[in-house]
C-alpha cells in the first residue's frame, strides 16, 4: 500500500489579485480558496484507500487565517513557508519526512478548482515515472519580441506545453533534489519539475484541466466564481420560526446582538429566536430535521448556550453537502424593543457567524398591531427563510 503526501503551498501574499484578504483565503461560491483545495484531496474519488496526508505551508502568523478557512477538512498542523516558492516546498518536504510518504504531489492552493480526477491522474503518474507534472497544450500562437518590442520570431508551439500542479513525484527523489538544490545556493526555481530537471531526474508529463487555473487577476475570481456556482443548480428555499417568551432580565438576545431591554428571553440556550428560526430555515432546505433534532433541549451542553454555533453547525451541514448560502432572511415580530437601530449590526452578525458576504443577509422587523402574543409584549416570534444551492444530484 502506498503512501501518498501532499504539500499544499499557501503562503503567497498574493498582491497581484486584489482584495485585503491573500487570495487563498478568498471566498469563491461561499468557501475559502483552501477549503475548495482541501475538498478536491480529501474526495474519495482520488482513489488512495486511507486518504492523502495533506500538509499545509502558510504565511508566518497565518495559522488563524488557515484554521478558519479549512472548514471541516482534516491536514497535518501547518508549517510556515520561506521567502521563495522554492523555500516553502522545502519546509513542507520536511515537515512530512518523518511520515515517510511513497509519493508526494506539491500543489499551489491558487489552483482550487482541480478536480479528484486529476488528483488520481498524479498519483498514477508520480508511481510510473517517479517525477511528472500536468500540462496544457498551448492554443495560441507564440511570438517572441525584441526589446524594441517588434517581434523577433513566431515559436513553434506543438513543442510547447502549459506547466500546471500538482506536480507529483517519489517523495526521497524530490527530497533530496531540494536538499541539492538548497545547499547548491540556488533558491529561485518557480516549479518542482524544473529543480527535479536541474538535479538530473527524467520528468514526464500527464494530462492538465484547463479548470486548474491559477488565480491571479482579479476576473480570475469571478470566472471560477461562475464556474463553482453554475455546478450548483439545485437551489433550495426553507423557512423557520421560532418563539421565546419574556421573562425577568435586563437584555436579549437577536441575531446574534445583545440588546439591552428591561426584560429577558427564557430559553434553554441564549434564547435567539432570530438565529432559531434561520437554523431551521437552513435544515428545512437541507431537509436535515429540525434544530430540536441536532440540539435537543435535554442536552445539557446546550444549556445557555450561544446561538452562534447552531448556526454555524447549519452552515456547516450545507458545505458538507457541497453547497452554498445564497441568501437569509428573518422577519421579528415585537413591540419592543424597537429593532430598527439593531438592524445593520444584526445583519453583520448573521454574515460573520454564516461567512456569507453582507448582501445576502436581510433582517426585517414587524409589530402585530398590539395584536396576539407579541402585541401583547408576551414574547417575540421570528420567521425565517433560506435559499441555498447544492450540487444536483438526482
Ligand atoms: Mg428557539
């Protein structure tokens, strides 16, 4: 049974995409750049029986960023990156040397949108050759320029080929090849395949995605955004509602904002009627049960506990399911207190604990007209509604 690693390079600032946020950390279709890359390793289909052992080599200080971004996937702790690419590597080749892989493929997380076929497709390879890397061919026709910038001559290009990753390799091969390199002083090779050349190792080639790009400009984004959200065409809409009655208390809690009132909620948890009725409007497009069903009011964990994590766990349920929060929407019905001046920091709310941008979240508020329960100040009722996409599967 072979051993397969992979090095999953995420310390890139990544300046040239734009944006505060280094593009592997980007949201594409609601997950992050890494947890789209850990999905496509972690996928059954890449046909290695015990799972790949994944490490991940991130910028220095960004272990927070990464455990945010990893979602439910599983690696070894992460390993900070050097200056150059080829440093990275290094460090990650390293890290995994006491796990003594067979095989290792050495990916950059700015390709996410690989699929597990290719995935397989390296393993074969880095088997067969030892040393082998995914390639394109070129459609367009190449010219090479002088420095006046008049063209000095076309290439032939059936010669030519688009280099991708995962490059895949015999892992001591491709050790011992940056160990040469390394101590050599050569610190600038911008691919693996190109140090395995230099240190006398035959690399073949496998089959590329023209998917597997690397997202480098900003439009980069937004095509591998469309091309995520057209796979998810079944869209889904589920509602929620949920009642607390009043009790003694000097604040409440709503959509995730601690509103000071001359009244509590009672509740088993923090009694959140707004992120209550969202959670089930979550599980109803899941169809997954209800939040009695994964919470149960018996259990005592949830005994005052913050709603935060039940919306979370729903949130979580839909990227297991391989979809994404396209939008939510709660409606509170109360007399008091007044949530017009509550309504932009519950919206921000919501968007942190479900990590969904800030336009697909509405919060909306109603009084029944002194009308019923909530007209009679006896509690608040929230409705809720959820629109989601997931993968169609029949
Ligand atoms: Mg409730």
């Amino acid at each position: 049974m072979r051993r397969v690693a992979v090095i999953l390079l995420a310390a890139g600032q990544g300046n040239r995409a734009g944006g505060a946020v280094a593009k592997q950390y980007r949201l594409l279709a609601g997950k992050s750049v890494i947890a789209l890359n850990l999905q496509a390793f972690s996928s059954d289909a890449v046909g290695a029986a015990d799972g790949l052992l994944i490490q991940p080599v991130i910028a220095d200080g960004g272990a927070d960023d990464f455990q945010a971004a990893r979602g439910a996937f599983s690696t070894l702790p992460p390993v900070p990156g050097g200056v150059t690419r080829q440093q990275s590597v290094l460090a990650g080749l390293e890290a995994l040397a006491p796990h003594h892989p067979d095989l290792v493929l050495i990916h950059d997380a700015a390709r996410p949108l690989l699929t597990a076929a290719l995935i397989a497709r390296a393993i074969d390879a880095a088997a067969s050759s030892g040393a082998a890397l995914p390639v394109m061919p070129v459609v367009d026709t190449i010219k090479s320029m002088d420095a006046q910038g008049r063209v000095g001559a076309t290439i032939e290009r059936m010669h030519l080929r688009i280099a991708q990753t995962p490059q895949a390799f015999r892992f001591t091969s491709i050790l011992d090849a940056h160990r040469q390199a390394a101590s050599a002083g050569r610190t600038d090779f911008t691919d693996d395949a190109a140090l395995a050349e230099w240190a006398g190792l035959t690399v073949t080639t496998f089959e590329g995605e023209a998917w597997n790009m690397k997202l480098t400009h900003p439009d980069d984004f937004a095509k591998a955004e469309a091309h995520l959200v057209a796979q998810l065409a079944d869209i889904r809409t589920g509602q929620g509602f949920d009642v607390h009655a009043f009790a003694p208390g000097d604040h409440v809690m709503l959509c995730g904002v601690r509103i000071t009132h001359d009244r509590g909620l009672s509740g088993h948890s923090d009694a959140d009627a707004g992120l209550h009725a969202l959670v089930d409007a979550i599980l109803g497009a899941l169809a997954e049960g209800d939040i009695g069903a994964h919470f149960p009011p018996s259990d005592m964990r949830w005994k005052g506990a913050s709603s935060d994590q039940f919306l979370q766990h729903a949130v979580a349920r839909v990227s297991a399911r391989g979809g994404m929060i396209a939008h939510l929407d709660v409606t509170l019905i109360c007399e008091a207190p007044k949530i017009g001046p509550h309504r932009d920091a519950m919206r921000e709310a919501i968007a942190r604990i479900a990590r969904v941008p800030l336009h697909r979240v509405a919060v909306k508020a109603t009084t029944s007209e002194k009308l019923g329960f909530t007209g009679r100040g006896e509690g608040i009722a929230a409705l809720a509604c959820a629109t989601i996409r997931l993968p169609w599967k029949e």
